[in-house]
C-alpha cells in the first residue's frame, strides 16, 4: 500500500512538474505567433497600400525605413516626411490636418499651366498685381508662359501667377475651377483653391499629405522639375526687358534638396514644400504654419541623412 501511495505522488510531481514547463513553453510560443502575425500584417499592409496608390510605380524595388528614431524639434504645426516612389511615411505630424497652402498653391497653377500652354506661348498681363511678391509685371506686357513660370516658382510672383491663370480659356475663375477638377482627380478630398497665387488663406486649405501628393506628381514632369531647381535666372519679357530672379528656397543645393516650393502669409505662416534625392528614391518634406520653415525643414533633413536611412526590398 505504502508503495502505491509512492507511486501516485510520484505521478502527481511529473505532471505538476510537466505543467511548470508547459506554461512558459506555451507563452513564449504564443508571444512569437503574435510577432510573425504582426510582421507579416505590417508588410502585408504596406504592400496593398503601394498596389492601391493609382500613383505608385510598381516598378520601386525598395522602400526607405529609418534606423534611429527620435522626434525632432520643430515649430512647425503639420509636416510630412514621405517618399515619393514606394508612398512610406518616414515621419508625421497632423498631417490629416488643413491648413492654408499659401504660395506652394502655385504647384498645383504650375501644373494647370504647363497641361495647357508651350513654354514659347506669349502671354498677356491683364491686370496689375502689387501684393505680395511679385515681379512688377505691367498691364498690357507680353510675355511667354516659360518665363512667367520661372517667375512664378523662384521668386513667387504673385503677378506671373496671375497672367498664367488670366489668360487661360474663359479667365481667371475657369483655370481656378481647373485647378481643383486636378484635384479631385486626385481623389484629393482636403484641398481647395481659390486663386492661383495662394493668397486668400481663408478660403484656400490643404493638408501636409495631400500637398506631398501634389508635389509627388508635379515633379513627375520634367519641366517643372528643371524648373524649382534651378537657383537664379535671366527671363525676359517679349521686347527684350530683362529680369534677374532668384530661388527664395535657401535649403536649395543643400543635403540633395532640388526643390520644391515656399509660402508665406501672416495667416499661414511659413509653409515650405521640399524633395530630397537619396539612393534612386525621392524624399518629400512638408512644413505647414510653421515658425521657420528653413529651421525646421532642416531639422527633418537631419532625420533622414544617409546615415539614419536604410533600404529594404519590396516583395509583391
């Protein structure tokens, strides 16, 4: 009998024993179906969002991550850090959030502009503009939309904004109603426009994502890109009258920036759009209502030096 008793408790220290080890066993099992589950969802996620971007080039072999991150100091109310060919957002901040676009509106002119006039188009000042920036356009001055264009982005003259929109089919109000049939066309639901130039804050607003959207497509056109590029200019107007014009973006040649755009209102604050070459991938930059929009564009350029950058390949 004393025997049995032996065996039984015996028995009993194995399976208690068995059950100690299954628990942890069980748990980290668990703990690592969860972590697989959830790489897999994250990747699973980025790759139907690329195949449903109407704008993503499935031809993207990689998409960028960063190695170190940290949250960078800015005044900036909204900002995007995003690149252009795989859509990945490096980095955000309210960026679902409207604001006014003021100048960086003329991204969206530029691209109105250049769908429907040849740079050689000679146009015609309609109306004298004086606010703002503006190059000093003359009621009645001839000029071709090629230099009105570098007018329009280097400098931002409002007044080349304005000679560009005027002298569209049916005025004014027809290149702005253009304007925004482009951006339901891009299935952009944040955005408005109500002038060509950016200047009516309250009635103009977009979001951090949805202008990067904006400038990811305005630099698929190699016009436009040559143009926000290009530092400083000699234009002239069609007598020969000659302008010199400079680039307002300082950050221009810096850590790769060839682009884009700034703005500035006393409602909008600083706004700067910027696009960043690195490793075959284009890198976009949106500051909105900011403080400083060179400081703080600089600082999100610091987020994203080569060193903190890494490529991984994208598996369809």
């Amino acid at each position: 009998m004393k025997d049995y008793l032996r065996k039984i408790k015996l028995h009993k220290k194995k399976v208690i024993q068995h059950n100690f080890l299954f628990v942890p066993i069980f748990l980290v099992t668990l703990l690592l179906f969860v972590v697989v589950i959830d790489i897999f969802q994250k990747g699973r996620y980025l790759v139907l969002s690329l195949n449903q971007d109407p704008n993503f080039a499935h031809e993207v072999k990689s998409y960028p991550l960063l190695k170190n991150r940290y949250e960078p100091f800015i005044t900036a109310q909204a900002a995007l850090i995003i690149d252009k060919e795989s859509k990945v957002v490096l980095y955000e901040k309210n960026k679902n959030l409207r604001f006014s676009p003021a100048s960086t509106t003329k991204i969206m002119t530029a691209l109105v502009g250049l769908d429907n006039y040849k740079l050689d188009d000679v146009l015609e000042v309609k109306d004298t503009i004086t606010e703002g920036s503006v190059l000093g356009l003359f009621k009645g001055q001839r000029i071709t939309f090629g230099n009105l264009l570098y007018a329009m982005m280097l400098p931002s003259a409002n007044d080349a904004a304005t000679a560009i929109a005027q002298n569209y089919p049916g005025g004014e109000n027809k290149f702005i109603d253009k304007m925004n049939e482009e951006v339901k066309k891009m299935r952009l639901k944040n955005t408005h426009f109500d002038d060509p130039a950016g200047l009516l804050d309250k009635s103009g607003f977009t979001t951090a994502i949805e202008l990067s959207n904006i400038a990811s497509i305005a630099l698929d056109n190699k016009i436009f890109a040559k143009v926000v590029s290009t530092p400083q200019k000699h234009i002239y107007d069609d007598s020969g009258f000659p302008y010199f014009i400079l680039n307002k973006n300082k950050l221009l040649g810096i850590e790769g920036v060839n682009g884009i755009k700034t703005g500035f209102t006393e409602e909008a604050g600083d706004v700067l759009v910027t696009s960043r070459n690195h490793n075959d991938h284009t890198l976009i930059i949106v500051v909105l209502r900011s403080q400083d929009r060179f400081a703080d564009t600089y600082e999100l350029l610091r987020l994203i030096n080569s060193e903190n950058l890494t490529y991984l390949p994208i598996r369809f």
